[in-house]
C-alpha cells in the first residue's frame, strides 16, 4: 500500500531507541523528513549511525520534553510538521510499597507532560493550516490497572483522554489524534519492569518473563516494528478518517471491547 508520505514532514520523541527509533525508519522508507527527539544527544547519534547502515537519514534535536519552553523553543525551530509521532517519556513502574508523591510526579512528568508540551507546541500550528496528524504511543497499562504501574498506568489513561479530547476539538480543523495502546514490546522498558517485578515478588527475571508471555494468547511479546507500522499507518492520508481511535496492540491479552 502506497501511504501517500513522500514529501510529508515528521517529528518522532523518543527517536533514540525502542519504538521510537523504529517509527523514524519506516517514516524515513517512505520518504517522509523526519525529525527525531530525545534527551540524549550521544543516543540520538548512534541512532543516526544505525539508520544510516541501512542507508537511511534524519535529523535530530537533544530536547527535554518534561521542559515546556525547551519544548516551545525547539519547535519553534524545526516548524509545524505534517506528521507528530510521540514516544517519548517511559513511566518508571514502582511497586506500591515503594510508590509515594515524589514517584508520582515523576511519572506524569516523564509520560504525560513529556507527550502534552509535544503536542501543545503544535496542534495550534496543524490547526491554522487546515491538516496534521498526531499518534500518540501511549501504552495498555491504562486501561488494566496493575500494581506495578499505578503512577504509569494514570498517565497512560489521562493520556487517552486528553487525546480523544484533542480529536474531537479540532476534528473540523483537519487535524487528526489518535492513540496505540501496547502491550509488552520487545523494549529496554520490558526489562525495566522485570526488575520492579523481581523486587516485588522475589521471583527470578526468567520466570517472570516466561509468566509474562504465557498469559499472551499470541504467544510472543510485540516488536517494535509492528507498532511503528500502526503508528505510520495512523499518520498517513490512507487513515484520513481515522481520528479519536484508541488502537490496541498487545497480542489479545485484554480482549475487551
């Protein structure tokens, strides 16, 4: 399927790694002039490095999403682009003996303010021209609360709901919002929350990564890739009806409607 992308410009947070690096390269295959963000400058160019193997490019800003001017200023430098793909800010998870105020704040500053100054820097922008796209990978854990992950899980689900918000606001303005929601991916986030598991349980990191893909109906844990073929999917003119949608991508663990 042509996406009708060449030409388009994209900004992706989170670019360094993990998802995030994954949408840029199928953004970069389809032609499109992407820019990526991440806080760090040195992860920022070995991702370079790593795309550039493969005989692709794009361009990069060291940017602190949790910062709104930061945020603001950097924006104001690369423009309104066509195509906002956030990824960036993981939701450190806590088990609830360890979870107070202090780890509270710094999960909504990572996932939801990082997500938040993204967008309010240009949905306005999208908005006065009349077209733009915004896919948000946010994350299934606010949806099925979990322990491990209440600081995480609210943002995720605060998340959705400024999302959907957004859509509806600005539907008629030709901007269109829609959401991922992941399930375990093969990140440096699954063994992040393996090591809050094994403080918590007591159990050894193999076990519970075995528990973990056994209650997957699938049988797997997601790639990367996958979601970033959504994600550009999503972005592209070929989903131009698509708007307030809330995907869920996690291998049938839920099986909700």
């Amino acid at each position: 399927m042509e996406l009708e992308l060449a030409g388009k410009t994209a900004v992706v947070t989170g670019a360094s790694k993990g998802i995030g690096l994954a949408c840029v390269e199928a953004l970069a295959r389809e032609g499109a002039t992407v820019v990526g963000i991440s806080r760090d400058a040195g992860n920022l160019a070995k991702a370079q490095e790593e795309l550039a193997a493969k005989g692709l490019s794009f361009e990069v800003a060291a940017v602190d999403l949790t910062d709104p001017e930061a945020t603001r200023a950097a924006f104001e430098r690369i423009g309104v682009p066509d195509i906002l793909i956030n990824c960036a800010g993981a939701a450190r998870r806590t088990p609830v003996d360890e979870l107070d105020s202090a780890a509270l704040h710094a999960t909504m500053d990572a996932k939801y303010f990082t997500y938040m100054h993204a967008t309010e820097a240009v949905i306005r922008g999208m908005a006065e021209r009349g077209s733009g796209a915004v896919v948000k990978v946010v994350g299934q854990g606010g949806r099925a609360a979990n322990p491990l992950h209440i600081g995480g899980g609210a943002a995720n689900a605060a998340l959705m709901l400024a999302s959907v918000g957004y859509a509806k606001a600005y539907a008629g303005r030709g901007v269109r919002v829609n959401v991922i929601n992941p399930g375990t991916t093969r990140t440096g986030r699954v063994d992040e929350g393996l090591e809050a598991a094994v403080r918590a349980t007591g159990k050894p990191k193999d076990e519970l990564l075995a528990e973990l893909v056994q209650d997957i109906p699938m049988g797997r844990v997601g790639e990367p890739e996958e979601v970033a073929d959504v994600a550009v999917f999503l972005a592209s003119p070929r989903a131009g009806y698509v708007t307030a949608s809330i995907i869920t991508m996690d291998g049938a663990s839920t099986a909700a409607i």
